[in-house]
C-alpha cells in the first residue's frame, strides 16, 4: 500500500533527561515502547489477565487427586490404681505411661461431570482475560498516538503563528518607517502594533496549549508531568484504506467482539454445568495406616496396627426441589441474553467504522481543498505584503491577507491531524492496532 509521507516540523529542540537516559528526541515508535512499559492501566490489565489464567490452573486441580499424610504422636504418664474381680487387692503403678504412634497416608479421588465443563469455562474466561489485556492495550496504543501526533499538530501551529508574528513585526516596522517619513498616519502604525501585540499574544497562549500537551502525553507514558522532550517526526497517511477489508478485520481481529463472542461460549458452559449435575458422580477413597500403643498399665501391653482401607462412594442427584430447573432456566435466558449482546455489539462496531470511515474519507477530500486554499493565501499574502512595501495597499489588506494565510495554513495542518486521528481509530475498530507486549506486535 502507498503511503502519503507528509513532513511535520516541529518547534522547540529541548533535551533533557527521560526514562533514566538524556535524550533529544522521542520519535513516535519510542513514545509506544515506553507506554506498554509503564502506563498503569496497561500493567493493572495483564495483572488481570493473569489473575483469570490463575483461576483456570486453580480450576485443574479439581480433577486431581488428593493425599495427605499424617503422624500423630501422644505421650501420657498418670498414676493407675487398677481392682480385678478375682484380686481384692488393689494393684498400684506411679507413674505408668502411656505412648501412642499413628501413621496415616490417605488418598481421595473424586469425579464429578460438572467439574470437567467448569474448567472448560474458566479456559474460556482465562481468554477472555487476555483479550480484555489486549483491549487496554490496544486503546493505550491509540490514545498515545493520538496525544502524541497532537503534540505535533501544536508544535506545527506554534511555528504557523511564530511566522504570522514575524509578519505582523515586518509590518509594524514598515509602518513604523512610513510613519516616521510622513508617507502613513500614526493610525496605521498604531493599528501595526496592535496586531502585533495581538499575535504576540496568540502565540503565548499557544506556548500553554504545548505544555498541556506535553503533560497528557506524559500521563499516558507515566512519567513525570513535568518532563521535556523533543518531538520530531512523519506523519504517515495511508492513501486508500478499504471500508470491505476494515470489516473483515474487525470481525477477525476486534478484541472486544472476540470478548463478547467467548461470552456467549461461558453462557453455554454455564448451562452444560449445571444440567451435568443432574449426572452420577463417583468418589474413591484409600488409606493406610500404621497404629502403634504401648501401656504399663491395663490388659494391653502393646497393640499394632497395620493396613489398607479402600472404599468408593457412587452418588447421584434425584431430586433438589427443582433448583436446578430454575438453574437450567435462568442459564438459557442468560445465552439468550449473550447472543442480544453479540448481535448489537457487531452493529455498533459496524456502524462505528462506517461513520469513522465516512469522515476519514471527507477529510482527505477536504485535505486536497485545503493544500489548494493554503498555496492561493501564501502568494495572496505574498502579494499584500510587496504592495504594503510599496505604498500600494493599505493595512486592512495586508492584515486581511495575513489572517487568511493563517487560518489557511492553520486548517491545513488540522485537516492532516484529522486524517491521521480517525486512521487510529479505523485501526482501532479493525483490530490492526499492533504492539510490542507480552502477547502481540507493534503498530
């Protein structure tokens, strides 16, 4: 695909420290790169991400069996008197003791069908939580671009009213020089200065705008408000985006239809779930044990212990007073209510890149108005000022054609920046935002 290169310049050359190194310039590709490191909403959504996988691997322990081991040692040491029917004598011992030894090693393995259907429901919501990742990122993805291709449209505009005052100071010293040779009134060198004073004043104001600027972008890539960089790049438009490729994009990539589609797969789950409950479920259970009792009092001198027990306990469920029913019930309203959610979400997302699209076509057709608009106020302007040289023409023309150029040149680099904002979002809608992260590509 051909690509428009349309050349920004910027302002302003600042270097200053940024993320622990000293440097010029933050191209566009940097600005992404130091985003995914340190943006907070990005760091929260693969945490969460993780978190879901977290529940699935939880999830499969639930198939496995478990075994415990046990020791248990007791020790006791008491006085006994002890009377036999055939000794009327009682019999005395201090301090006889008592020890107890039990070893135990039990292993349980339980079945149950709707386990199985719940872990394949928390596969599915573990995707879901990486497609939920991808989501932030993607949206961070455009929100830098769009912060920092702003910052550019800003620094562009700084340099339009930067030449617009150069302008008004040319004038104002040829008016000044006019006046000064009786050729022109004090008015119109008074009117010089005002709108100098007035340009002067537009250009202060816009030096607050790219410090404003500078501060969104900073808060996406989270650094400090106060950090400077300096911005130099290419604005890079793609001439001929397609609306038939961009849907099938979005049906293919779009991570928020991806969510909602795997949605409606843990509705079904759900479902499945609970009617599996209704199936027989089996536990089996093992153990061995190893008991050991040594007395100095009682019959018993020793007794041992040393064995197997094995049993399996075969359930099923014939009757909850219709709980599950209703279960069954709410699960299949709830798919109803998925496949509505699908349904709209894949027209809103049809409609939103028909409507992105629509103005992203008008506002290359505007572009091509605009750059013809901005050559015939360049050499209007051109002219004004070599007739205002001159003495031919008054200040009222001079100053009318500078306010052209101006606003000429100043919807020239809107229309670019417009282009550029609804391309991020065609991208965005399409799924064609890439990045460098823990699961994709860059953009």
């Amino acid at each position: 695909m051909k690509r428009l290169f349309l050349m920004i310049a910027c302002g302003f050359f600042l270097a200053q420290d940024l993320y622990a190194q000293e440097i010029e310039e933050l191209n566009f590709e940097r600005a992404i790169e130091i985003g995914l490191e340190r943006n907070f909403d990005v760091k929260i959504g693969i945490n969460e991400g993780l978190l879901r996988e977290n529940d699935r691997r939880v999830g499969e322990s639930v198939l496995m069996p478990s075994l415990g081991l046990t020791n248990i040692r007791t020790f006791r040491r008491e006085d006994t008197e002890q009377r036999f029917v055939n000794d009327p004598q009682p019999r005395l011992i201090p301090g006889a003791e008592t020890r107890t030894s039990n070893y135990s090693l039990v292993a349980i393995y339980g079945f149950r069908p709707e386990a199985v259907v719940a872990l394949k429901r928390l596969g599915k919501l573990s995707e879901v939580g990486e497609l939920e990742a991808k989501v932030i990122m993607e949206n961070t993805v455009a929100a830098i671009s769009t912060a920092y291709y702003r910052l550019v449209l800003e620094l562009q505009r700084y340099n339009v009213l930067n030449t617009t005052l150069e302008l008004s100071n040319e004038r104002k010293e040829i008016a000044k020089a006019q006046y000064e040779f009786g050729r022109a009134s004090k008015r119109d060198f008074l009117a010089a200065q005002v709108d100098y004073n007035a340009d002067l004043t537009a250009l202060v104001n816009q030096e607050q705008i790219i410090q404003n600027s500078r501060v969104n972008l900073n808060q996406l890539l989270a650094l400090e408000p106060s950090k400077e960089f300096a911005v130099k790049d290419t604005i890079l438009i793609q001439e001929n985006l397609n609306f038939d490729d961009l849907i099938d994009n979005a049906y293919e990539h779009n991570k928020q239809l991806l969510i909602t589609q795997r949605m409606q797969n843990v509705a079904y789950l759900q479902l499945r779930e609970i009617q599996a409950e209704r199936l027989p479920f089996v536990t089996l259970n093992g153990a061995y044990n190893d008991n050991t009792l040594n007395s100095q009092a009682g019959f018993l001198i020793q007794n041992k212990q040393d064995g197997y027990t094995l049993g399996a306990t075969v359930g099923i469920n014939i009757f909850s007073g219709f709980s599950i029913n209703r279960r069954v019930q709410g699960a299949k309203i709830q798919m109803r209510n998925q496949q509505n959610m699908l349904d709209q979400f894949e027209l809103q997302m049809k409609s939103d890149l028909q409507r992105t699209y629509n103005i992203y076509q008008n506002s290359k057709r505007l572009l091509e108005i605009e750059k013809a608009n901005y050559e015939v106020a360049i050499e209007n302007a051109d002219i004004a000022l070599d007739r205002f040289r001159l003495g031919i023409a008054n200040y009222l023309e001079f100053r009318d054609a500078q306010v052209n150029r101006l606003t000429a040149e100043s919807r020239l680099i809107e229309s670019l920046y417009n282009i550029k904002e609804n391309e991020i979002e065609l991208m965005r809608l399409s799924g064609r935002i890439y990045f460098a992260s823990p699961y994709e590509n860059i953009y």
